[in-house]
C-alpha cells in the first residue's frame, strides 16, 4: 500500500507543481506622451488607453463630437505646462481622436505646446492629473522622441521620468542646444550608420575588387599567364580615374534618393529594400568573378548607389522638425557616410593597387568575390525568409 | 574597343576580341545566384531548430484521453476516499487516499474547497499515524500546492525517517521536493543543486519541468525548452494530459520570450492533444484578446465560467473584467472585478498563503494600492521568491515608493532572476526617480528577453508569462 500511495504522490507532486496555471504579469496599461522639441515649440503625442480614460472619468469613448469635446476639455483640466517663472504655456490640440493604434483603442491626442514669450523652450514643469487622480495605480510615461538641436538623431524614445499616484508634476530640462549640435550629431550618425553598414561597405568594395583590373571579353586578366594576348590591366592614374569614378557615382546615387526620399518624408517598407540591397552585392561578387558589365563599373555604382540611398533614408527619415533642422540633418548624415566612405577606400586603395598587379591577383580577386558572395547570399535569405542564419550571425 | 573608349590610359595590349554574350551571362548570374541561395538555405538548415514537443506522439500510454474523463475518474477517487475515511477515520491510509485524490481533482478543478479538504484530511492523517509512518510525503506535497512551505522541510525529515525506508523514486522525489523549497524561498543555486541531485538519483520527467521553471525564471529559455523535451523524451508513452501539460510548459516559455505566435500554436496542439481543460481554453483566450479578437475571448473565458457554476475561477473573471476595461465597458468590467474580489475573499479565508498571491494580482489592477502593499508583503512572506518580489516592488511603486521598489528589484536581479516584467517595472522605477538613463536601459534590457516586453496588448495576457 505504502508503495502505490508513494507512485500516486510523485506523479501528484509532478502535476501539482509543474502542471498549475501560472500567472501573468498582470499589467494595467500606461499612458504615454511622447515630446518633439524643434521649430520654435513642443509637440505632445498624448496615448491614454481608452478603457483607462473611460474606467477614470466615465466619459463616452466615440468619435463624434460631443464625445471628443468631452476629452479634449478632460484633458485641458487636467493637464498643464507652465514655464520655470509660473506662467502657463499655450496648450492646442492639432488632433484628437479614440483610435486602435497598437493593442486595445486609446485616446490619442496631438497637442501644439507653445512657450509665453520670453520663456524657455527647453525647460518647463508639465502638471498632470489625468487618470493618475482617479487612479492612483496609473502610471504615466513621459519620452523624447524628437530633439534635433539637442543632438538626439536616433529613433528611441529617451525616457524623460514618469508619473504615478501623488507623483504630479515633472520637471523638463533638455539643456542647451544649437543646429551645430544637431549638424554634428547628424554627422556621427551618418558615420556610424556607414561604418556598422556591412552590406553598403562589403558592396562598394567588392565593386572595387577588380577596378584595377580591364575586363576582355569574359574574363579579368591573369597574371600567372602574363603572355596571354586577352590580359590586360589599367594604369595606375586609369585605375585611380576608375575608382574615383566608381566611389564618385555610388555617392551622387546614394546622395541622390537619400536627399529625395527623406526630404519629401517618404515611408518605405524597409523588406524590399534591404533585399536588394543584398542583390547588388551579389552582382557585385558575380562581376567581381567573372566580368558581367566591364567597363560600366560607376554606372552600376551609381544605379546600385539609388538602391543603398533609400536604406539611408529610413534613418535620417524623422530628423528634425522645421525644414532646416530637416536638411541639416540630411546635409550632416550625408557627410557623415562620405567621410568614412572616403577614409575607407583610402585604406584600401593601396592595396587594391598592388594586389591587382600581382601574380595572385586573380586568387585573391575570387577569394574575396567568392566571401563577398557567400554574405550577400545569406542576407539575402536572412531578409527574404526573416530568420538569422548562421553566417549572418558571423557577420554580426 | 568599348572599353578604350571609356577608359583612357590603357596599356597598350588590351584587345577587347570577344562579343558579349548577353543571354549567356544572364543564365551563368541566375545559376550562381541560384546556387549561393541554395547553399546558404542548406547551411541555414543545419543547426536542429528545437521543436515543440510532438503534438501527436506515437503512442500515448495510461490515463483519460481527455479533460471530462479525467474529472469523471477524479469524482470517483474521491468518492471512494471518502467511502473509506467513513469507515475508518482513524486509519492514515485512508486519510491520505482521500487527500491525494482531492489534491488530483483540485488540480483539474482549481478548486480551493478541494485543497482545504485535501489539507484537513492530510492533518488528520498526520494526526492518527503511529510514530515514523504517516502520510508526510503526501503531506509535503500538500503543503507545497497550498504554498505553506515552512512546513515542508520537517515533513520531509519526518518522511526520510520513517519505519519503512524511501526507495530511489521517493528520495529523488524528496530530493526535488528540497529544491522545490529552495527555489520558492528565493534560492535558485540551492534548488538547482538540489534538482540535479534528484536528477542524478533518479531521472524523472517531474524533475526535469521543474529545472525547466528554473532556467525560465532565469531567463535562459533555450534551456527551459531543452528540459521539456527531455521530460518528454524520458516519458516512454506519456498520457495525454501529460502531453498536453508540456505543451502548455513549452507555449508558456515563449509566452515569456514575447513569442505571441508560437504560444497561440503550442496552446491549440495542448487542446487537441487533451481537450476540454478550461486552463488551455483561458489561454486560448488570452491568445485570442491579444490578437484583436476580444468577441472569442470573451466567448471563451464566459464558457469557462459558465462550466464551473460551483466555484468559478476568480481568476477568470479578473481575466474577464481586464478585457472589458480594455474595450471601454467599465460596468461590465467592475461587475466581474466585484465578483473575482469576492471570490478571492472567500479563497483567502480558506487558505490565505495559497490565495494571497492571486489576491494580491487582482488588487493591483482593481484594488487599492495599500491593500495591494499589505497583501504584497504576505504574500512575500509566504514565498520570498522573484515572482513574490516582483510583484511586491508593483505594490511599491503604487503606494508613491520608488526607491524601495528599486532595491527589492535589485535584490531579485542579485538573486539570479530575469525577467523581462522584472526590468520592465525597474524602468519604471527609475523613471519615477528621475533616471532617465537607467530607465532607457532597463527597458533596453526587457526588450532584450521579451521584444515584446511593452506590448500595449500586454495587459490582456493574464495567464502564463511567469
């Protein structure tokens, strides 16, 4: 008996730990105001989750318009800007509306905060009482999203503090700021964007790997058979001419959909982009192989160049808010990419020289389109399938 | 020629003798493209992507093939129990015959009535055995599920002594038992000594769930996973309920990794494989709300409640008045926060130490903040573990303490627990302080386990995430 009584309770034990329903993190949701500081004012991206607003205030939660005024005069009540002197701020709302925007349907309201004359931009104390007066347990998120001049160029909200309970009032100071500071931001960005851009870097460099070197026909010449009437190569100023061309045209092409797109706030889906992003490096690793279009290397780079440039663009896209935080931002990015990408061919040119005019040129020119093959193929299934492969991992 | 012409400054042999042949290049390009993407999708392949355990093994072995058969079979275990415990109260036996089959049916159940019995019965038990017999085993167990765990280590001492010795299961049970202990006391590296030791004594698919749990709320999920399947893989013919209860372990991890998709999965192959479990179907709820389709989660979670007329799970309503908040109806959502409140008031006067966490969850949400503060600290009390923590640092932050909240997050970080909840309340915390940095970073490092960490649907998860 003392036996089957021990089975029952190891296979109850099991079952009673194991198997018992756990519990979730049981969240209530939070509200969220999201702050762009730029063009003479701040804008405020207020997200109340919608059954918050109703559960604090019992207010109706339509579109219409009765409804809406209800919130918008909510909101005006409970919310307030003031300037480090007292003096209130000029709150207007550009949009209100309840909306599905991620999860459960919020209130979401776009405010215009405008200083008192004479006041800071940067610096102001924001008293809230929505929700958080009825609900003591609501937690309210305060973010910067938008702060060009005050050199912020990534796209993560930077929290600011938070909200909750007896908490009521938070003190914004952004610190000092100039479109310097924003130009130079906007260059680091550019030049780290370049720099960890592996796939921009490998295809302007696999585009280089034969540029020394003059096509014939179908083949690249060899200089293990230096008699062969077939093989050629360029001088060392027509090699030069050749890959300033090629670097020269990649920019114009990037340049030229970077300024476009970002300037005229055009959203691209990110997939297709970045797809055949990996393509031209693959034609570039093909090319750099076997000769595919000898002598047009710069008028690929620059048509590839258009392809790169709309990847650049989704991240300088957003940058600023007036017109000239918004080309600052392009004109820094923009030098940011050519200065590394001018340093980097430098470093490399010498060698691109000297391994062109080398018995082992062709060893070396495969090796590398055969490496830079390998990686644009496994990007290429890594964007097209959505899942990380084992060499893209090794590309980091 | 072409190429003389646009170059200039050639040496001097360059002859350019060969047409292109356009087509020819074309198909040799499509060939390598071709074949590099197959070569990369091939190596892609290689590493063996852990599957979920098998939705339908081979062969299932002993036990009700589904959830109406299981309650069916655990009506007449208890039937018998209490048959016996009237003919004989004073025999342990028996005692224990009926605890242990009111503790099955309370665990298809969740019915608190049915633990309180079970706990009553094992008292008995304890009471009437001779020195060194007893139901203590059993009884730890009990004292575990109702989360009593002070009472366990002498129980377990009691059982090591007892007049007839453990056999290898038992002490391996025991064994795990400890680490058990250890782990809801918050000492992760004595209950992972612990459960390798049972492992070690004896392998066991009990065992292997629960280094599962361990290495969950350690963040490593990859291993979390890894233990499942060995805990089926060591099961030669698993009964359904048992396949059924690793799925729902496995879509739980991923629940935990922000792997809304593949739990949804995981939780339809559990109601297949076992159907009729209400807990499955309040995760295929939840599953559904998350998702945007809060007609079928409500559908689900009111059958649920409508199926247990008796004693229905106040977690469910708590569920219930989450999803009606969510879409605005604050009646119907204060309706059924009344209802889970009284419920878990009646729970609480029934077994406080087992029902004060859940309590605790719902105050937070539909209750105040100081009687979530006190009930927080029972419950940390009771099991001073992560989760206890966690929730203990909410309460903190809700009753305007910040700071405190901080440093119990720090202690659970210390203690070798991540969680995404965990780092996602820390940025709150900070936030609340004024540490604009600290906050970007924790909430950087809840996104790193659970990209998914500040979902705005999250609210609408409210079982299975930790």
């Amino acid at each position: 008996m003392i036996r089957w009584l021990a089975a029952v309770a190891l296979l109850l034990a099991f079952a009673l730990l194991a198997f018992a329903l756990p519990a979730a993190a049981h969240l209530t949701p939070n509200s969220e105001v999201k702050f762009a500081f730029g063009g003479g004012h701040v804008t405020a991206d207020i997200i109340i989750p919608q059954g918050e607003y109703a559960a604090a205030t019992g207010n109706p939660t339509g579109n219409d318009r009765q409804s809406l005024q209800r919130a918008a005069g909510y909101l005006h009540k409970n919310i307030a800007v003031r300037a480090p002197d007292g003096r209130n701020w000029v709150m207007s709302f550009q949009s209100l509306a309840f909306a599905q925007i991620a999860g459960p349907p919020d209130l979401h309201a776009v405010a215009r905060l405008d200083p008192p004359a004479g006041a800071p931009l940067r610096q102001f104390r924001i008293d809230w009482q929505a929700i958080i007066a009825e609900q003591p347990g609501h937690f309210v998120l305060f973010v910067a999203v938008a702060d060009f001049a005050g050199g912020k160029t990534d796209h993560r909200p930077h929290i600011l503090g938070a909200l909750q309970g007896q908490r009521r009032s938070l003190v914004i100071d952004r610190g000092d700021a100039s479109l310097w500071r924003g130009l130079g931001a906007a260059m680091r960005l550019g030049m780290h964007h370049i720099a960890d851009g592996r796939d921009h870097m490998l295809f302007l460099l696999t585009l280089l790997l034969p540029a020394p070197m003059l096509a014939n026909g179908q083949r690249w010449p060899n200089l293990r058979w230096p008699n062969r009437h077939w093989n050629a190569r360029r001088t060392p100023r027509a090699a030069l001419l050749h890959l300033a061309g090629i670097v020269t045209a990649f920019t114009i092409g990037h340049s030229v959909t970077l300024v476009l797109v970002a300037a005229l706030g055009w959203k691209l889906p990110a997939p297709p982009v970045e797809i055949a992003i990996a393509l031209t490096i693959l034609v570039a690793a093909v090319h750099a192989w076997r000769p595919i279009f000898p002598g047009r290397e710069a008028l690929v780079a620059g048509s590839f160049g258009l392809i790169h440039g709309l990847a650049f663009a989704g991240v300088v896209a957003g940058l600023g808010i007036d017109r000239t935080e918004k080309a600052l931002a392009i004109l820094g990015f923009n030098l940011g990419i050519e200065i590394v990408q001018i340093g980097l061919v430098a470093a490399i040119l010498p060698l691109l020289l000297v391994v062109a005019r080398s018995r082992r040129a062709a060893i070396w020119r495969n090796t590398g389109a055969a490496l830079a093959g390998i990686a644009a193929a496994a990007w290429l299934v890594e964007r097209v399938s959505g899942h990380a492969n084992p060499i893209t991992r090794l590309l980091g | 020629m072409r190429q003389t012409r646009l170059i200039a400054g050639l040496d001097p042999a360059t002859p350019d003798d060969s047409a292109p042949h356009v087509r020819r290049r074309l198909v040799f390009v499509a060939a390598l493209i071709l074949v590099a993407i197959g070569i990369v999708s091939a190596i892609d392949r290689l590493p063996p992507v852990p599957a979920p355990a098998r939705a339908v093994p081979l062969r299932y072995g002993y036990g009700p093939a589904s959830y109406a058969a299981a309650l069916t079979r655990a009506n007449e275990d208890v039937l018998l129990g209490e048959e016996r415990v009237a003919r004989a109260p004073a025999e342990w036996v028996f005692q224990e015959y009926l605890a242990q089959a009111l503790l099955v049916r309370a665990r298809l159940t969740g019915s608190f009535i049915d633990l309180a019995r079970a706990d009553a019965a094992l008292a008995h038990g304890l009471a009437s055995a001779p020195p060194r017999t007893g139901p203590q085993l059993m009884a730890a167990i009990g004292a575990m599920t109702v989360h009593r765990l002070g009472a366990i280590p002498a129980l377990l001492d009691a059982h090591d002594a007892a007049v007839i010795p453990a056999d290898v299961a038992e002490r391996a049970e025991v064994l795990a038992l400890r680490g058990d202990t250890a782990f809801y006391a918050g000492d992760s590296a004595a209950a992972h000594t612990a459960y390798v030791a049972a492992m070690r004594l004896q392998a066991a698919a009990g065992i292997a769930v629960r280094l599962a749990n361990l290495y969950r709320s350690q963040g490593d999920y990859a291993a979390a996973q890894a233990q499942i399947a060995a805990a089926l893989a060591m099961t030669k013919a698993p009964s359904r309920a048992l396949h059924a209860d690793l799925l729902l372990q496995q879509g739980a991890i991923r629940l935990s990794s922000g792997d809304w998709p593949g739990a949804q999965t995981l939780f339809a192959a559990a109601d297949q494989v076992f159907s009729g479990n209400w807990r499955t179907a309040a995760l295929l709820a939840q599953m559904a709300a998350v998702r945007g389709d809060t007609a079928r989660a409500e559908r689900l979670y009111r059958a649920i409640l409508a199926g247990n007329p008796a004693e229905p799970p106040p977690e469910i309503m708590d569920a219930l008045a989450a999803l009606y908040r969510a879409g605005g109806n604050t009646a119907a959502s204060r309706i059924w926060a009344d209802r889970a409140a009284a419920g878990w008031a009646t729970r609480l006067a029934l077994l406080p130490e087992a029902a004060v966490g859940h309590a605790l969850e719902h105050e937070l949400v539909f209750g105040t903040p100081a009687r979530a503060l006190a009930l927080a600290r029972q419950n940390v009390a009771a099991r001073p573990y992560g989760d206890s923590n966690i929730l203990l640092a909410r309460a903190m932050l809700q009753n305007g303490d910040p700071t405190a909240a901080a440093a119990v997050l720090a202690q659970v970080a210390a203690s070798g627990w991540r969680s995404a909840d965990q780092f996602a309340l820390l940025a709150q915390a900070e936030a609340l302080l004024g540490h604009g940095e600290a906050a970007d970073a924790a909430q950087a490092r809840a996104l790193a386990i659970n990209p998914r960490a500040l979902d705005p649907a999250l609210p609408l998860l409210w079982f299975g995430t930790h």
